[in-house]
C-alpha cells in the first residue's frame, strides 16, 4: 500500500457497537478488572496504556515500516528515553548541529546518567567512524537538521554504527515518514516530535519512538516511559492521530511550495545563502535525492547584510507568523538564534521559515517585502 493510503487507513476501523466512523477518544484514566482481579482489556492504568494511544502507535508503526511504536509527551521526551534505557558507561554519538534541545540534554543531563557524548559532523563522510569509540552504544542521527538543513546519508551512517555495535536513532521530524522511512535505510529506531508535521496543526505536543523491531530496546524504552512518565495523554494521542490522516497531503503540497520559495530566496540579492536540500546547490542534494520522496517543508537562509538585517527582515514580514515550531498550516518565521536563546549554535544571519499551505506566490511576494524595505 502507498503512504497516503497507509496514512489514511492506519488503525482505522469502523467501531461494531456505535458505527462511529472518527476513533474514539478514551479519557478513561483506569480499566475495569472481574471478579478475579483479571483485567477486561489489555488496558488497567493511563500511564501504562490505554486505547487510544494503542491507535495512534499502531498508525505510527505502519507509516514508517516498523514492528512498534511508542507514543511520549514530547519528541524531548521521546529522543531521551532512549538515552534513559542506555546502561550507564554508554558513549553517544550526536550530530554537531542536532536540535538545541537535545544537546543541552547531553551536556547537562548526561553526566549524572553516566552517559558520555561526542558531536561531530555526521553529515560528512568519515565523520561518522571519527566519533565512535569501543563504547559508543547509540549512533543519533538528524536529517534534515535543524536549523542548518543538513543531510547526512542515512544508509552508510547506520550501516558503520551497526558494524560498531551501536543503536542507530533517526531524528525524522523535519521529513515524518511520507518523505523519508529510515528503517528502510538501516535504522533501529526512528524519532518524531509529533507536536510538527504529524499533529500539524499548531495545536498539540507529542513524540514518538517507531521501533524497527520488537525485542529488548522496545521493553526497556517502555519500562522508561512507564515508570518516568513521559507519556501522551489520550487527547494528545487523539489530537496526532487525526493530524496523521492528512499529513501526505499536507507534506507534497508544503515540499512543492519550499521548493518554489527556496529558489525565489537564493535569486535575491539581499540572501547570501539558501539551506534546502531540494536546491541543486545545496552539499546535501543528491544524498537527500536518495534517501528522500520530497524535500520538506523548512527552510533557512543567511540575510547578506548580517545579524541585524535577518531580524529585520523577520520583523518585516506580513503574512508569515513570527513564532517557533513547524509543520502547521500556518507559515512561520523566526530568527533562529534569538529562539534558541542562550545556548543557540545557530548562525546570527539565519532565519528559518516553516512553510504552510498559504499559496507560494503570497508566502514569497511577504519575503521579498520584508527583504527590500
Ligand atoms: C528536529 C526536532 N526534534 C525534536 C524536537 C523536540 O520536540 P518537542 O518540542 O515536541 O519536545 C524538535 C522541536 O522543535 C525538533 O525540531
């Protein structure tokens, strides 16, 4: 079956005692047990599981070609609960540029786990083999990244972490499985922060881990977010699940516009440069032509005149909403390095735009405004 089929059709079903054709949403906290003490469902307590998280890990599972899946309060959540199940003495290995968020875990978090990490540029090759060491249990990949765009090859990275004896995870959130499935390419687990494109409405958090296969990782994962608690609540659950059903459509319309908006910036003189991997231009480009159905729907770019111009040029946009986040309808902007706040990486002249499903020729006419005035 195709992705948008799958999208649609994923753990859908029409329920046998009401003909409701929507999921139902079970706010149920705890599940009835007989006179036995024998639970009626699979289900006895919310944080354990419950209905209709079971759906949306299901639909999860089939649109990136996994075994199972594991739904979390945030992607932050999520990516961590896997360094959370590492043994202490585990050494990881990250993206130079893998989100803020995930790097201040490491730097702050780790230590007290007992982890150890290393970030190198993974996008590059040789970069990979340079970071591992006898000890490096989990190979963190992200592509595209954020907020540089980078690609990283997904196929020969988990093939060389898994010669070394290493879980290979994929940050996919900026591609979600219509664009890319890194299971197929080697991954053991693949990452999501569902509170972008697969909600895809600006209006729910979440995360989830796509396991390739059942086995060890999975229950040790599960037993992290059992007992810590990182979970989704089931109108969380709900809220993704119905995001999902649309996100193949969404995903080819907000890929098609980047791309048109992507080359409008990279013909202006006020851009220096264009982060897109759909761009010919772009170092990635061929990698992500391999590995990818479509090229997403963010981009970044550098404002020539420097720090003080990008922020301009954000302040100067009308139909672009100034806030962070991606994957909503709604096309956003920001300057990165402002968002990130303190611990930011980014370049002081990056803006980064999520692209919605406003028509390209609008989204790009507010661009060149706020760039020229
Ligand atoms: C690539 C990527 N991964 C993970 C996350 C974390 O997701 P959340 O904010 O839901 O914790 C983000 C958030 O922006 C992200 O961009």
């Amino acid at each position: 079956m195709r992705i948008e089929t799958v999208a649609v059709h994923a753990a859908f079903s029409v329920d046998p005692s009401t003909g409701a054709v929507a999921p139902p949403l079970h706010l149920s906290t705890t599940f009835g047990r007989d006179e036995a003490g024998i639970p009626l469902s699979p289900h006895t307590y919310v944080r354990e599981s419950n209905p209709t998280q079971d759906l949306l890990e299901e639909a999860l599972a089939a649109l990136d070609g996994g075994e199972a899946a594991l739904v979390f309060g945030s992607g932050m959540a999520a990516g961590l609960a896997v360094a959370q199940a590492l043994p202490p003495g585990s050494h990881v290995v990250l993206p130079e540029d893998v989100y803020y968020g995930y790097r201040v875990a490491a730097r702050d978090f780790f230590p007290a786990w007992g982890l150890g990490a290393t970030f190198a540029p993974l996008h590059r090759p040789g970069g990979l083999a340079e970071a591992l060491r006898p000890g490096t249990r989990l190979v963190w990949l992200e592509s595209p990244s954020n907020p540089l765009l980078r690609i990283t090859d997904l196929a020969a990275s988990a093939a060389a972490a898994k010669e070394a004896g290493a879980i290979v995870l994929v940050d996919s959130t900026f591609a979600t499985p219509v664009l890319q499935r890194p299971i197929e390419l080697g991954a053991d687990v693949v990452l999501h922060a569902t509170t972008k494109g697969m909600g895809g409405h600006s209006d729910v958090q979440g995360g989830a881990l796509v396991f390739a296969r059942k086995g060890e990782l999975l229950e040790k994962v599960r037993h992290v977010r059992t007992i810590l608690g990182a979970v989704s609540s089931p109108f969380n659950s709900w809220l993704v699940l119905r995001g999902l059903r649309t996100l193949a459509v969404r995903a080819r319309v907000q890929s098609e516009s980047a791309l048109a908006i992507a080359a409008a910036l990279a013909a202006h003189p006020a851009v220096s440069r264009v982060n897109y991997p759909g761009l010919a231009s772009h170092p990635g480009h061929e990698t992500a032509r391999r590995q990818m159905s479509a090229f997403g729907s963010m981009i970044s770019f550098h404002v020539a005149g420097g720090r003080e111009a990008a922020i301009a040029a954000v302040g100067g946009t009308r139909l672009f909403t100034r806030a962070t986040s991606l994957g909503g309808v709604e096309s956003l902007i920001e300057h990165r390095a402002t968002s990130e706040g303190k611990d930011s990486t980014a370049p002081p002249d990056l803006v980064r735009l999520s692209i919605g499903l406003e028509h390209p020729d609008d989204l790009v006419a507010d661009l060149v405004q706020a760039l020229e005035a």
